[in-house]
C-alpha cells in the first residue's frame, strides 16, 4: 500500500505537489469514488483516475549524464535554452535529481523515480557529492581547513566537507582543489569558496555516491544498471 500522492508522482502523471492539489480539489477518484483526503492509501489493485485519465504504474527509468557547460537542469526553459531532458532520447517524463549550474559540467542523474530521487537529494542521507574546482589564487593548508570545516552562506552554516588540493600553478595564479559535499543548496559549492575569499573560474561535478564519468565524455549519457539502481537504493537506506 502507498500513498496516492506518490502513486500519481511515480505514475509520471504530475509532481507530488501537484497530486496533493489535484486530490484536495476533487478531480482524484479511486475506484469510481472522489477521494479529498491527503495520505489516502491505495494498492496494485485499485483503479485511479485523475481528471478522467487512468493512472497506470509507468516503468521506471534511471540515466548518467555528463552535463555539458551551457546546459539547463531543468525539465524546460522559458527562454528556449537547451536543457538535460533534451539530452537524453526517452518518451518518459523524467527530471534532474538535483542540478548543476549553467556553467558547470559533470555527473547527474536523470529518472522519473521519485521516491529513489527525493532519498538522493535529501541531506539526512549524506550521498557524497565530489567537485573538482578551478579556482583564482593559490590555496594553502589554512584554506583546506577553513573550507572543510563549513562557512557561513546566507547565515546558516554549512556542513563539515573534506578538501584536498589536487593542484598548483603559480604561474596562471590558479589551484585546482577537490571537495567532497554531501548538501545541495542554491550555488554551494561556488559560494563556499567565495566565503573564504576565492572565486571558482571553472567546476565540475567527478562524481555522485559510488558513481563516476567513467567512459562518458561530455554530453554523453548511459543507462544505469539495475545493480546500480539497487545500490543507490541501500545508499538512502531502502
């Protein structure tokens, strides 16, 4: 038994917050009743209709994508830039688990599992997030333990990380620095650096829990094994 919320979502139908209003403003029936009440549950068996349109279990879908710099993460764009979704041949109702920057490339996942999805993105999971960062200036051991011991964004303090200087160049005044994360607010992993004083020239996002780029260059994608799909579930704890 689920809740009907998560069955619309997982349907491909709508969002969850979506199916909440939906079943709040009577257009859900389950079994030829009008169901109003958030948190109903309902099984395999029950037939659901959501504004006259059968609900029917939709197979899920898991991608790797290394995002390409100039790429939305989003499922559209009112200004008619390219997006994730674009990216990717599938006719499934699929979303970006997370996001990544305009201008930043790397590892992303794209699904139409919500429930896989929302234990990702949710920080009580702590799912490793690893960046790679360019940035202007030459980083010391002060900086490495200034950053991996959390900074201050918007008046609340980031979680502990781990930081290592992969490289320096003192020539172009750059270092290339690692840090692994495990939160997703607004622009982070940008604006953790800014806290202490460095502006990011370039980042890429090298991995996400176990999973890497390996044979993906940029903009291209892969389905993710059931293997690998099951990993991830262990990883948020199902």
């Amino acid at each position: 038994m689920e809740r009907l919320q998560k069955v619309i979502a997982n349907s491909g139908y709508c969002s969850r917050r979506k199916a909440e209003e939906l079943i709040l403003n009577g257009l859900v029936t389950v079994n030829g009743e009008i169901i109003k009440q958030l948190g109903t549950k309902v099984s395999n068996k029950d037939m659901i209709m959501v504004n006259g349109t059968s609900i029917t279990k939709e197979t899920k879908e898991y991608y790797l994508l290394n995002k390409p710099r100039g790429v939305i993460t989003s499922t559209s764009d009112d200004k008619n830039r390219k997006t994730v979704i674009d990216l990717i041949d599938t006719t499934k109702r699929i979303y970006p688990v997370g996001r990544l920057d305009y201008d930043t490339t790397g590892i992303l996942i794209l699904t139409n599992d919500g429930e896989l999805a929302n234990g990702l993105m949710h920080p009580k999971n702590k799912i490793d997030k690893v960046y790679v960062a360019k940035v202007e200036g030459i980083f010391t051991k002060k900086d490495v333990l200034n950053l991996s011991k959390g900074v201050v964004i918007d008046g609340i303090k980031t979680s502990r990380s781990r930081v290592r200087i992969k490289k320096i160049d003192k020539k172009t005044n750059t270092s290339m620095i690692e840090i692994t994360i495990h939160e997703g607010r607004n622009h982070q992993v940008k604006r953790m650096f800014e806290a202490i004083g460095f502006r990011v020239k370039k980042l890429k996002r090298e991995r996400y829990d176990f999973l890497d780029l390996h044979g993906l260059t940029s903009g291209d994608y892969r389905v993710l094994t059931p293997k690998e799909v099951k990993k991830l579930y262990n990883s948020i704890g199902k």
